[in-house]
C-alpha cells in the first residue's frame, strides 16, 4: 500500500511540474509584442519601424541583401572587403569622418558581413537619428574611394583574415569543415575570402560590388526605439526617397548536391588540445522541406546542448567526462536553402577525439531509437522561447531579428508565430527528425590533430575602422 501511496505522489509531483511549464510556456507564447509599421518607399527602399519607449534612445541599421552567398570564384570576400570600404568616404563626408560624426553624437557605429547579408548600424540617442539616415543615404549612393584607400584596406583585410583563421587553430577546422560538407553550394567558401583572392583583388571589383548590389531597391532600413513610426517614415522620405533604383544582377538558384557518403578531414595545427567537428545537411526554414522539421531541428539542439542539464554537457562532460565541453547547434534563418546541423566539443585529457565522436553519436542513436520524454520536451521548450523572449529585451537583438528574416526572404511578422511554432512540435517530430537527417552518409567531421606549439607570435590583428 505504502509503494502505491509513494508512485501516486510522485505522479501527481511530475503533472504538478509538466503543468507548470505548460503555464510558462503559454505565457511566453502570449507575451504582446509591439506592432512595428512596415513602409516601401517608391525607390524600392523598405522600411520597418518598431516602437519601444522604454529609454530615449534609437537602434538604425541598413541592411543589403549582399553576402559571401552573391559572390563568385576567384573574387571571395568582396562582400567584407566593400564593408571596410564603407567608411572611406564620400565627396560630403571624406574618409575617417562617418565615425567621428557619429562618436561626436554621443554614439556608436558598425558593420558585419555574414554569407547572406551586409548590415551597417548605429546606436544613438533619438534626437540624432537624422544623422544616421543622412550618412547612410550619402554612402548608399555616393561612395567614393580611391585606389590608394583600397590598396592600404585590403591589407588591414589580409591581417584580419590572418588574425580571425590563422591564429586560431578551431578557426582553421571550422574553415575545412565548410569546404569539405559543402563542395558545390557557395556556403563553402569564408566571408573573409582566400588569400589568393584577396591577394589578387582590385579596386575595380570592390567598386563592381557596390555598383552591382547597393542600391534602395536591395536594402531594408530596420529603426527601433524611442521614436514615431511615422516620423521616421518622413525622415526616410527625405533622405533615402531621392536615391536611384537600378536594376540588380540576376541570382542564380545555387544547390548542394545530396551527399552519398560520408567524408572526413583531419587539419594539423599548432595546438594545445584535440577539437571536433561533426555536422549533417539539414533544411533551413526556407527550403523544400516542410517548416516543422526547422522547429523540430531547433528543438533537438537544444535538447543535446545549450544549459546545464542538457545532454551533451550532462553526460558526456559531467558523467562520463570524455569531453571538456560538447556543443550543438542549428541556424534556421539561411538564405540559401542550405543549413547545417553541427556538434563539436574538445576531449577531456586522456581521451581521444575518436571516443568522444563515439560518445556523440551513443547519445544521437539513443534519440533516434527512443525519442525525447515529454518533460524533457516541455522542459527545452520553454528555455528555448524564454531565452528568445529575454533577448528581445534588447533593441538591438529586435532590429537584428527584423532585419535578418527580411533579408532572407521572409517576413518579420513571423517572429510572433515562433513561440507558438515550437511549441507545436512534439517528441515524435523531434525523434523523426534526428532520424532522417542525423545519417553517417549525411555527416562530414572534421578533426584538429594538435601539433606543438612553435611559434607564439600572432600573425594577424583584429579591424577597428
């Protein structure tokens, strides 16, 4: 009598706990979002527009629908190369001066270059949004660098190329890695570009770049903050509304062919310890295959890593201790149709990276033959919108959020379907999916065999403007 009394309390203790995360969950799912105003301009120029009164102060960014994705053989880190070549200069504001311009307003400014986009951003008090959308509207049409500006910056690209893959001996797998899983799809190649090719690039191609992609009609302005839509609607009139459209080049659809087996890469470094790679082609959410297997995927890496008791990290670092750490991740939101789903993790002294591999995939089989429990399903659910929930907390994660599903072709409306959309998935989709995508003649992995240490001194540095 005393067992039975003992297994209903505990079952009435795991709804008590499944009910409460339900509530969480729920409640995240029905967090109110502010509405954001969308606007085209008649040159083409989207903009998109998101209240946030809580502080007086505005996020703007530009993005181009221009990454490492648009580029061709031969003329590799294009993209990042015209992004430093940004802040050379125009005839109004010569080089060196956009930075000052900005610092001087009491803000901060930058750019990043990623495989499907180029994005240019300022933080400023909100009285100063004028000058963000005068300085970018003049360099959106108006760049003007001259050779001798180009042939000082491709150095500094050079060194930061040195500095982000040379010194970095993971830097290096995750380069090989790229290239050895994807053989046809331009995701293979790095943003930063080759050497050679920077080596071999000119002026006239940085300026090929700028005259090809940036223009109104490829751009989308993201503004969120303490401002009024249709204020900021008016401003972008002023400034963006006189520039010209012209017409963009073509995009050729690009497809990785499907993989028919599976492919291995050792890369030797100078190092201090043993590193692993193991990744598997998977859909994005813009794809082929169906949306759920996106929220399904996403689900599943944060299932194998992310928190404490996740599994990687519970078993095979804390337990077991193969590894010093094990990592999972997914990145749904790729342009080009193509995505991987991608486990690393470093062995623990004395183990090799062949055990850890075989670790990874004991606990890869054991979702595909028995799936995920529904507390654990519930319990990943709510970390997962929870952490997405915080991060909107920021201004500049919610314009980062906007602008990158514009950019890759999707609205940023959906934002307010994600909550719902994972919650929607179920362990039998999850268990389905590690079983079709997560296959040894889908995976490529990627090893560092450590070499000794013999040279410390860096042979890159890292870009400031």
């Amino acid at each position: 009598m005393a067992w039975l009394l003992c297994a209903a309390f505990l079952e009435i203790n795991r709804l008590k706990k499944i009910l409460f995360v339900w509530c969480v969950l729920h409640l995240l799912a029905s967090s109110a979002w502010a509405d954001s105003k969308e606007y085209v301009l008649s040159n083409g120029l989207k903009l998109i527009v998101q209240e946030d009164h809580r502080a007086p102060v505005v996020v703007s960014q530009v993005w181009y629908r221009a990454g490492s994705l648009d580029e061709v053989n031969g003329k590799t880190g294009v993209a990042h190369v015209l992004e430093h070549m940004m802040f050379k200069g125009t005839n109004k504001v010569p080089a060196g001066q956009f930075s000052r311009l900005v610092a001087a307003a009491g803000g901060r400014e930058n750019a990043f270059t990623s495989q499907d986009y180029t994005t240019y951003f300022q933080q400023l008090e909100k009285s100063q949004l004028p000058l963000s959308f005068r300085l970018e509207a003049d360099r959106m049409a108006n760049l003007n660098f001259s050779d001798e500006e180009f042939a000082k910056e491709i150095k500094v690209v050079m060194e930061e190329r040195r500095w982000r893959t040379e010194d970095k001996p993971q830097s290096k797998v995750r380069e090989q890695f790229h290239i050895t899983a994807y053989q046809a799809h331009p995701y293979g190649r790095p943003i930063v570009g080759w050497m050679n090719d920077l080596e071999n690039m000119t002026a006239a191609d940085a300026r090929e770049w700028y005259k090809n992609w940036y223009a109104p009609n490829n751009a989308t302005v993201v503004v969120v903050g303490d401002v009024q839509a249709d204020e900021v609607y008016k401003l972008a009139q002023q400034y963006f509304g006189p520039l010209k459209p012209h017409v963009l080049p073509a995009r050729k659809p690009q497809q990785e062919p499907t993989q028919i087996g599976e492919r291995r890469i050792t890369v030797k470094a100078q190092a201090k310890l043993p590193y692993m790679m193991m990744g598997f082609h998977v859909p994005p959410i813009l794809s082929d295959s169906p949306q759920e297997d996106a929220y399904a995927l996403e689900i599943l890496a944060a299932v194998l890593s992310g928190n404490a008791s996740a599994r990687l990290n519970q078993h095979l670092v804390r337990e077991k201790q193969i590894a010093i750490d094990a990592d999972a991740g997914f990145d749904m939101l790729q342009r080009g149709k193509q995505s991987l789903f991608v486990l690393d993790g470093t062995p623990s002294e004395g183990k090799t990276v062949a055990e850890l591999e075989q670790a990874i995939w004991q606990e890869l089989e054991s979702i595909q033959q028995s799936g995920i429990t529904e507390e654990e399903l519930l319990r990943v659910k709510a970390q997962v919108i929870a952490a997405d929930v915080y991060q909107r907390d920021s201004m500049f994660y919610q314009a980062m959020q906007i602008g990158t599903l514009e950019t890759i072709g999707y609205s940023h409306k959906m934002l307010k379907d994600y909550p719902a959309r994972l919650g929607a998935v179920t362990a039998q989709q999850v268990q389905a999916v590690a079983q079709k995508y997560l296959r040894k003649d889908n995976m490529t992995v990627a090893v560092l065999d450590p070499q000794p240490i013999t040279d410390t001194k860096p042979k890159g540095k890292p870009h400031v403007h």
